[in-house]
C-alpha cells in the first residue's frame, strides 16, 4: 500500500518553486539596470573644442626677456562638466595665476576674433598685458572684442587661481601669459604648439607666433 503524500509537504513544494521563481526576476531585473546604467555612463563623453588661438611675442623688447601673451576659445562639446587645467607651450606650463579667464562671453562675443590691444608699462619694469579697452571696466583683462563700446560684450576676468570648470555647451575665452623667455622676438614668424586640455581631453594646436612692437 503507497503512503499518501502530506498536503504540507505539496505546499512547501508550491512555495519553494514561487521563491526560486521571484528570486530569479528579481536577479534578472538587478543585472538590466546594472548593465543600462553601464551603457548610459559609457555613452557620455568629456570633449573640449579649442579655435581662434592667438600668441604674441614682443618684438622690440627693449630688456630681451621674452614677454609673450596668448588667447583662446574653448567650448565645452562633451555630456560631462570638464575641468580645463593645463595650458602648455614648448613643453612649459602656463600657472593659473598667469590665466585670465571669461566664462560669461555671450555666442556673439565668442565669435569674435581674437584681437591683440597693445602692451602696456613697456620699459625698466615691463608688464606685458593688453590694454584695458572697455569703459568703465577696471579688471586686469578687459577687452572689446568687437568695438561697440559695451562692458557686457567685453571680455573681461581677473587672473585664475586653478582650473576652469565647463558644464556641457559651456564656453570660455582664456587670456594667458606666457612665463618670460618661453618665447622670444627671434620666434615671429615661427610655428608653435599650444596645449590645451581638460584632464586628458583636448590636443595640441599649431598657431603661428605674431611678433608686436611696443606701438601695437
């Protein structure tokens, strides 16, 4: 004669096959959003675009130390805020303090060229910088790019104290001065590298050193 089965042990059949089965959903569930949240970070990128880069070398520099200045564009064209943090030319980086940066430039003013305004204290004590060109502006960098005379369309910052920070579609104009001797009147004329990255985002760009004298 056959034993008959327990109804409690038909049950405990019932409810270990439920578990195994809302175990594996839920395991199943954890691995998609694991890999979905892999693909979303994957597919966003750090990138950086450098354009208009400038560099300008005294010519006639009456104490022979090699005064120089720079500029240029960068927008930030990645999904991720970037940190711009070097600025490097023949293998020597710019400080932060020698940085003079713009991140409220509008569209309009970030087209813009540019533009090279003059040195300023030329002589025993030289001071290389451009000169202030925006009324009523008394930042160290003020510079009207397009001449209209507006404050709100200059470029216009102090010197940096670290690197700029870029959200994502964010633009900057960066002012920079070049350590003394970095370039020199004999480099008008020349190619340069310039390097400019956002951690190990960017590239080096190749611009054409333009030799000024002290009258512009």
């Amino acid at each position: 004669m056959k034993p008959k089965l327990s109804k409690s042990r038909a049950l405990s059949t019932v409810l270990t096959t439920v578990i195994i089965l809302v175990a594996s959903v839920v395991l199943g569930s954890g691995v998609v959003l694991y890999g979905a949240s892999l693909f979303q970070g994957g597919t966003q990128q750090e990138s950086i675009s450098v354009s208009g880069v400038k560099v300008w070398v005294l010519s006639d520099d009456p104490s022979g130390i090699g005064m120089a200045w720079g500029a240029a564009k960068i927008r930030n064209t990645g999904d991720k805020i970037v940190s711009v943090d070097k600025i490097q030319i023949r293998g020597v980086d710019v400080p932060f303090t020698q940085w003079y940066t713009d991140t409220t430039v509008t569209p309009t003013l970030f087209q813009q060229a540019l533009n090279f305004t003059g040195w300023t204290a030329v002589g025993a004590t030289p001071i290389p910088r451009p000169v202030d060109n925006c009324a009523a502006d008394d930042t160290y960098v003020a510079i009207d790019l397009d001449s209209s005379g507006s404050i709100t369309e200059c470029v216009s910052a102090d010197s940096g104290t670290g690197p700029i920070g870029l959200n994502p579609g964010s633009s900057a104009i960066i002012y920079f001065k070049l350590n003394n001797a970095t370039l020199t009147s004999l480099d008008s004329g020349a190619s340069t590298s310039v390097n400019i990255f956002a951690g190990k985002t960017g590239a080096p760009t190749s611009v054409t050193v333009e030799g000024k004298s002290n009258t512009g």
